[in-house]
C-alpha cells in the first residue's frame, strides 16, 4: 500500500511511499503522470519527508540515483 504525504513545494504536490516494493512516488506540480523509483530505502523516503527544501533533497540525493 502506497503511504501518500502532502508536502510544502514549490515544485512538488506530494510524495508516496510503498514499503514492501520499496517503490518511491514523486507528484510533480508541472507534469504528468507522477515519477516512480525502484529501490529507494526507507530512510531516504523519511528524509526527504523531513527535508527543509523537496526540490533541493530530489535533486541532490533521488534524481539520477535511483532507476524509474
């Protein structure tokens, strides 16, 4: 089951986890449909829940890390 979080953005509407295929859901503001990323730990879901700045936590440690 995908655990959605709303999330203050200027580039993202919300970001999902699901935990049991480690598959990360990142709802972009300006595109459709949403990005899906294959085995991204937990803890990098946590921390960029608890990131001051979403964009700034996606492009520094999930972009271009993990496979869509």
């Amino acid at each position: 089951m995908i655990e959605w979080h709303t999330v203050a953005s200027s580039a993202i509407n919300r970001n999902g986890y699901d935990k049991d295929s480690l598959l990360l859901y990142v709802d972009f503001k300006d595109s459709t449909p949403q990005y899906v990323y294959r085995g991204v730990p937990m803890v990098i879901f946590k921390t960029f829940l608890n990131a001051p700045s979403k964009g700034s936590y996606y492009h520094n440690f999930i972009k271009d890390r993990f496979s869509f």
